[in-house]
C-alpha cells in the first residue's frame, strides 16, 4: 500500500481498537542541509482519511528477533543509488514488524508508528484507577505492577493481596471498554457479577468483577505455574509479553495425550459457554492455564466488555468465520497447531503440515486451518468433539456446573452477540472490497497488463480502419446503385461504359441477335472487347456522298 506526497497530518487520528492493523510505507528527500530524511508514512486500517507521516527512528528492540533493519553508510551515502537502495531496505524492516502479528499489536510499536495515540502511560493511569477502587474496598492492596505482561495496550496487571488473606497473591487487571461493548451499563454490571458465580472445572475462578463507565476491574487468583503458551515457551509467566513469545529459545510440543486431554477441556468449557448464551470469541494459549493438568479458560469477561479478539486481524481476512463459535473453532485450531508444533503456524491458511504425533491431528487442523475450511466453512464445537481425536477421551470431573442467568439478562446477551457478529461481518466487508480495489489497481498498473493493453488498442485501431473502408464502399455502392470490387491488389477497376441507348420501338423487332463469337455468345463478346487493340482494325472505304448530285 504506497502513500505519496509529503503533506504531513497533524490532526490526531481517533484510536479504534488495539487491534487495527497500521500500514508504514518509508518515503525519502535530500534538503537543502546535505542529508537525507527518511520518513514514515502510516496508515490505521483500509480508510485513506487514517493516514499521518513521522520521523524515523530505530524502535527499541527486546522481542530477541533479528529485524532486517539496513545498514548505514558513512561515505556515500548521499548517492542516489545508495539512498534508494536504503529506502528499499527501510522499507522491508517496516513491512517485517507491521506484518509480525505480536509486533504489531505491542505497545512499542504502536508508540514508534502513532506517537499521538500512544503517548500516554497507561501503567500510571490504571493505576490511579485502581487506588481509586480501593478507596472504597480498603481489603485490597496493591504489591506491584506486572509490566506488559500481556499483548493489550490498555490492559494492565496488578499483582494484589487481600488484607485478610495476607499470603495468597491475586493478579488483578484493569482495562479500557473496547469497541464491540453493545451491553448498557446496566446489563454489563449485571453480567459481571455473575462471574464470580461460575462454577466449572475448566473456567479460571474471579474473585470480584466490577465496571465503571469507561474502564473494568477483575481479580483473580494468581497462577505461579502460568498460562499453556508459558508452558510451552518454557518462561517464567511474570516476564514482558514481547519478550517472552516473540523469540522463544527453548519451545516444546505437547505429547499426544496432553493434546488430547487439553483439547478435550476446552471444547468442552467452549460448548458450556454456547449452551449458556454467553459470548467468548477470546481463545487463544496466554487465555489458557494449567494447573495439575487441567486447562482454564481466562478472561471469560472480554467479550462482555467489547474487547477485540487476538486473532482479530486474520478472523477480518475470511468472511466465512462470521459468529462467535466459528471465531472460537478459528482460534482452537490456532492453539491445536501450537499445542502439537510448539508454535503458532507462520501464515494461515495452511495446506501443508509438517509431522504430528497423530493422522487424526492433521485431520482436525484441515478442517479448521486450510483454505477450503477457511473458504467454504468450519466444523461447529460439537462437531469437533465428535472427531476420533477426542470423542473417546475421558474426563474425570465430578465438580457440579453451575452458571445461572436470568431470562432478562439472557436476552440482553443475545442482543449484544448479534450485534458483535454484525460489525464483524461489516468490517469483513470493507476490508474484502478494499482487497479486491488494490488488487485490480495492481493488476492494472502491470507491466503485463499495460502490454496487453498496448496490443488491444492497436487491434481496435485496425479494427476501426477497417471498418471506415467498409463505410465508404457502402456510401459508394448506394450513390452509383451497382457495388464495388477490388482485385487481387486492392485497386479500384475503372467504371465500365454506359450501355447504348435502346433502339426506336419501331426498330425493336428488327434489331438482329447478337453474333455468337467462336459460338460462346455474350461472353466470347465481353471477352472480345477486354483484348481490343486498335492496331488490329482494317482500314475502313469511305465513300462519300455528301456532296450534291448536278
């Protein structure tokens, strides 16, 4: 996606959510001071008005990946071959941490490509709400931030003690409402107090939920074991996000039976919350803890909330993952290809799979991860439970589910569900027509294209020639009422004579037949005039009387 001219924008662009993607397309110019700027020009989402122009500057790494960053150039580098080639290389190093999935929804890269937006510490803010909250509930205290322990830029954690349980430490997170919040304040408070009410054996138990007109505040119970994507990294849960997932040294796959067993849990706790008319749409590994193995889910609270969903940038691509089951079959798929591979799959679709512990694996990510699943649709949660990986798998649980929900509230769900899935399916929509424009943009700017173009217009033009002369033949046959031939070398033949005029009406039945030549009639005659030559003529008597007689 290019973006040309150097009119900057100053104007501050209105934040969407977390998860729109930012585009960085690098622009260069010599000044008058004999250097070169660089400089980036960045667009939020598919929308032009979005775009705002920066300053480069080398962004902080410490995800531990090497960025194909370019190198500097001491002598020289005002060469016009050297400056374009830099350029070129600038440009790749935007491309790779725009199109990084954990890069580009980091806070470090947000800050590095939308200043604007970004500028503000969030840790400070959520912490002043925090000491607000406890203004009122003195139980709590607060023992330390937990920095950017997770992948959302208004997300913060709190490692926090209730007062009363001094040695238990609880994680307590405060975050922004996010766009897809379709509940009313009142459904949304009622909705987070049931939670602490949820009873299930695969559901990560809150301790106290509550919202306020702009933010939310949840505590949990701290796991010092962490989350299946710690499990799998083989890191400490307590350390930076980034840093953490980003460049694992040390990454694992599961074993069969885990696999199966951890599978097994989940979609077992995905179909509890569908039964229940209670929207998820938020699986993926750091949503997953382990304890004594058995899978929790976390953060059941998102949807309610209008947080966007990790996978939000691919789930955009497809329209066919529209609802919230086929968003929660789409990021199952994601977590079976990390609980087997030991890491999440590079791009997706994926048609091609490396070894697995087991054919039936393969199987379920085919039908969740390949195009013609991608394409045409997915297997539902009851489905997947149904396939040879985890129908015959055993649960041994005797904890009774409980999770009540008044009819009202119910309904209110349903409504906020629907309304969800609707802006998903609007977004889809955009972002697939704007697909479809660059791509015939693309296509019409090819060197290929511009060819056959080239050779189209000269086809029409002697097409057009053509049929100009076609014209004129037939202006002509309709003045003279006979029609035109052009011999073998495309001349016009002169006219042929006018014929004689007709006999006298009384001379009519006089007038002798024409003389057959060499017994062929008309067309010895035809034949006779065309070899004409007046050299062959005698010379004619005359004899003349004009002269009067005496």
């Amino acid at each position: 996606m290019a973006f040309l001219g150097k009119t900057s924008c100053s104007a501050k662009v209105p934040l969407l959510d977390d998860t729109v993607p930012l585009t960085a397309v690098i622009e260069a110019s010599q000044n008058l001071h004999s250097h070169t700027e660089y400089i980036i020009r960045v667009q939020r989402g598919v929308s032009s008005e979005n775009t705002w122009q920066c300053m480069l500057t080398i962004w902080t790494n410490i995800s531990g990946i090497n960025l194909p960053l370019p190198p500097k150039k001491l002598i020289g580098n005002m060469d016009r071959e050297f400056i374009a080639e830099r350029q070129k290389g600038l440009q790749a190093y935007l491309n790779f941490i725009t199109l990084h999935h954990l890069l580009s929804s980091s806070e470090l890269v947000k800050k590095f490509l939308d200043t604007n937006n970004y500028s503000a510490n969030y840790t400070e803010i959520a912490l002043q709400q925090v000491s607000m909250f406890f203004r009122s509930d003195p139980k709590w205290e607060v023992i330390e931030p937990l920095k950017d322990m997770g992948w959302r830029i208004h997300k913060r954690y709190f490692l926090v003690k209730n007062k009363e349980q001094p040695k238990e430490r609880q994680v307590l997170s405060w975050v922004d409402l996010g766009p897809d919040k379709f509940l009313s304040d009142k459904d949304l408070q009622s909705a987070m107090k049931l939670l602490p009410t949820i009873t299930n054996p695969y559901i990560s138990p809150v301790t106290f939920a509550t919202t306020s007109e702009s933010s939310a505040l949840v505590i949990r119970v701290f796991s010092e074991k962490g989350t299946l994507r710690d499990h799998i990294c083989k890191v400490k849960p307590k350390e930076p996000f980034l840093k953490k997932y980003c460049n694992p040294k040390k990454i694992q796959g599961l074993e069969l039976q885990q696999i199966r067993t951890y599978g097994r849990q989940i979609l077992e706790v995905l179909k509890f919350l569908h039964d229940k008319g209670f929207p998820y749409g938020h699986l993926h590994a750091s949503n997953v803890l382990v304890e004594d193995e058995t899978c929790k889910l976390l953060d059941v609270e998102n949807s309610l909330l209008g947080l966007p969903s990790f996978y939000r940038q691919y789930i955009t691509q497809f329209r066919k993952i529209n609802t919230l089951e086929s968003m929660d079959v789409y990021s199952f798929g994601h977590l079976l290809y990390e609980m087997t591979y030991g890491r999440p799959p590079d791009a997706v679709p994926v048609d091609h799979y490396p070894p697995a512990p087991s054919s039936s694996i393969v199987s379920v990510l085919q039908s969740i991860l390949s195009t013609e699943a991608c394409k045409t649709g997915m297997p539902t949660v009851s489905q997947l439970l149904q396939t040879p990986l985890f129908s015959d798998m055993l649960l041994f649980n005797s904890e009774k589910l409980q999770f009540k929900i008044p009819a009202k509230l119910k309904d209110a769900l349903k409504m906020a569900k629907e309304c969800l899935e609707r802006r998903l399916q609007e977004e889809q929509k955009v972002i697939h027509q704007h697909r479809r424009l660059t791509r015939a943009q693309s296509h019409h700017g090819s060197e290929e294209e511009k060819k056959r173009r080239k050779i189209l217009a000269r086809k029409k033009s002697r097409q057009s020639a053509y049929e100009n002369e076609e014209d004129l033949s037939a202006k002509y046959n309709n003045n003279s009422g006979t029609s035109l031939s052009f011999n073998s070398k495309g001349i016009l033949p002169a006219p042929a004579p006018p014929p004689p005029p007709p006999a006298p009406a009384g001379e009519m039945d006089r007038t002798p037949p024409l003389p057959a030549t060499n017994g062929v009639g008309r067309g010895a005659l035809l034949s006779s005039i065309q070899t004409f030559s007046k050299g062959k003529l005698r010379k004619a008597e005359t004899n003349d009387r004009s002269n009067p007689k005496i």
